[in-house]
C-alpha cells in the first residue's frame, strides 16, 4: 500500500505571490470573493463566508442564528473548548450532552433530559471528522425547535447518508488552520443555505461594515475576524485541490490502520456504514490496561494523539465550567479509550511506518 504524493505546492506559491503583489490594498479582495464562491459551489450550498479561524466561523453563525443573553445551547461534551467559547461570548449558556460509546454520536436520551425552555439550539460536533446520524439529529432539532449550527471544523469532505458534514444543519462551521485538511495558516468559513445569514456573518466579521441590506454600517458591536489576504490565498488554491488532499489524507489513515491491524489491545474504530468518512485522524481503540496513559506514553514517544498530546477531557469538565453534577460519562469513556493519531499533509510513508514502530513496540510491552 503506497500514498498518494504529497500535494504540488505551485498552486500555494502562485496565489500567494499574486496576494502580496496587491498588498497593501484595504479593498482588494480577490482571493476572499473568488475563496467564498468557490467554497459555495464546491460545498453545494447558497453562501460562503471566509473568517479568521474555526472559532470566529462559530461566533458569527451562533450571532446570526439569533443567539444571545439568557439562550441555552446543547453542545456535546466530546469536543474541544473552542466550540464552547462562542457560545459563552454571546452570553448564552453552553448545556453539555453525553455520547453514545458504541456509535460517538450524540446521547439523544440525554440530549433531551436537558431541553429546557430557554434551550435554542444544538452545535453537533464531528469530531475527528466523524458525523452522527443527520437525519437523528434533524429530527430532535425539529421536534424542539432548536436551530442547527455544526462544528465541521474537521469534518470536511465527511459525508454521512448523503449529507455532507456542515449542510445538515442552518450553518456549517469549518476551521482552515494547519493540521486541517483544507488549510490557510489559520482561517475558517461557515457555509449555508440563507442569504440573511450569509449577510450577517459578513458584517460581523468586519465590525457590521457593510451591514446588511436596510442596517447603517457600524450600527452594532461586532468583530474583526477577516481572512487576511495571503491566507485567502492559500485557501483558495488548497480548495481548488480538495478532492487531492481528502485522497491524501484518508490513504495516510488507511495505510496506518492497516499497519496496525493485528495489535493486540488496539481496535480500529470502523465509520457507520452510510458514512464517507474523510480520514481525519485515524482512530483505535485502547483495550489495553490505563488507556489513556498509554495514549500519553505514544505522545511523549512522538506518536502526537488527542489525548495524549492535547489532554483533550470532557469540555463539562473543564475549569470555565462549574463542576458538573452528573458528568458525561460515556463521554469519558470515549476519550479514556481512543487514541487518535494527529496527522499534518506533510506526514510520509516513514513518518507513518515511525508510528506503527512505536505503537507495536508500546503497546507489546506494555504492562498492567
Ligand atoms: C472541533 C473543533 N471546533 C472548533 C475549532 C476551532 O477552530 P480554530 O482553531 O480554527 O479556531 C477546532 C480547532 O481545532 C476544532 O477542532
């Protein structure tokens, strides 16, 4: 089994020299404009709208959904806290739902345990560019009345039962920094379907200059979380080669997995069957004894992991939070027990057949 080659860098050095030949130029906006239209027909949806990272994508789409002072907002508690933050900067209350072990999607008995009446929306997170159930999840949204703002920041190219990730819901939120597969340095974009949105995102991100159609510009507080230009560059020439780096990247997973096959205490957690699964981060489980210092063993090792690397834990349990009366426990248990390797586009056949050397050797001598 063998990689796809490394992604020609031309196309990157090409549109990046043509972004700094303008530069500077408050108006230009080339890259941007031809970024967010493309990224609309290439995603199959009305608008586009390029930010400054994963997280600004979040702000705008949670502000533009009507999210504010005294919301309550369902997010899962399998996430990373930046999907958390927005939620908290509009002054609504992030409410944290468990996950389901055997599937990684959304605990929906949970979920709805805690719909209360101040409850607007659901930020579904696929993380590790796993999606849940689309259609599970449109109809607990409905029944409620909650809006759907996704968290595809690693989920690009995933599609799941004909959806793909980010067009599930009212807006689709992407993050472009680097380790992403459609990457800019750092940079996000939301996707969707309503012009209203599109327009209000847009003057958010830009400190409401423009503002949207019958608004005065700087009517409201908002932000500044602009693509800068050599960054819409280089998100524009990564978009025009998406279909090369998905293939990257699920062959990197694909060859990793199949190296670690027969690795006793590891499993390879297998996407749904109606899932397209764009490789994100190849993930195992750890049936091995104290999983989760195993992970920090592989990380300290160089193996770069979730858990071990980035100490990602249940978000209801981090210390912006209060201390949860009943923790999400089937949260826990997933991140105790997976290990998800951190993988770069840059990442070879030896980096990868690295990785293998040092799991099967950890993981063979690895004691209880
Ligand atoms: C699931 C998830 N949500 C949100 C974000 C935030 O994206 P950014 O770092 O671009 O702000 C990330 C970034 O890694 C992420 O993985």
């Amino acid at each position: 089994m063998t990689l796809t080659p490394t992604p020609d860098r031309a196309p990157l050095l090409r549109e990046m020299t043509a972004a700094l030949s303008a530069m500077p130029d408050p108006t230009a906006c080339g890259h941007l404009r031809s970024f967010e239209d493309e990224a609309a027909h290439a995603l199959g949806t009305g608008h586009a709208v390029a930010v400054s990272s994963g997280t600004a994508a979040l702000h705008a789409a949670l502000s533009a959904c009507g999210i504010g002072p005294g919301d309550e907002v369902l997010v899962p508690a399998l996430t990373v806290i930046m999907t958390v933050a927005p939620v908290r900067a509009l002054g609504a209350m992030p409410v944290f739902v468990d996950s389901d072990p055997a599937t990684l999607d959304l605990d929906y008995e949970d979920a709805a345990q805690k719909v209360t009446p101040r409850t607007r929306a659901i930020i579904p997170v696929h993380l590790w560019g796993r999606m849940g159930d689309p259609g599970t999840l449109a109809a607990f949204a409905s029944e409620r009345g909650l809006t759907i703002v996704e968290d595809a920041a690693q989920a690009i190219g995933t599609i799941r039962n004909g959806r793909p990730a980010g067009t599930v819901g009212t807006v689709g939120c992407f993050s472009m920094k680097d380790g992403k597969i459609l990457w800019s340095g750092e940079g996000g974009a939301l996707i969707t379907d309503s012009g209203q949105i599109a327009e209000h995102a847009r003057a958010f991100r830009s400190h409401w200059q423009p503002a949207p159609p019958g608004e005065a510009p700087l009517s409201r507080l908002a932000t500044n979380s602009r693509l800068a230009a050599p960054l819409a560059a280089l998100a524009l020439a990564n978009l025009r080669h998406l279909p090369a780096l998905l293939e990257r990247r699920r062959a990197q997973t694909r060859y990793l997995l199949n190296a670690l096959e027969r690795i006793p205490g590891l499993t390879a957690l297998a996407p749904a069957a109606d899932e397209e699964w764009n490789g994100f981060s190849p993930l195992l489980h750890i049936g091995l004894s104290r999983p989760r210092a195993f992970a920090e063993h592989l990380a300290q090792q160089g193996v770069p992991n979730s858990t071990g690397s980035f100490r990602l834990v249940p978000c209801d349990t981090r210390p912006p939070f209060p201390r949860p009366q009943q923790p999400c426990r089937g949260t826990a248990e997933i991140l105790d027990h997976t290990l998800a390797v951190v993988l770069a586009e840059g990442d070879t056949q030896a980096t990868l057949d690295h990785y293998t050397d040092v799991i099967t050797r950890a993981a063979s001598t690895w004691t209880p």
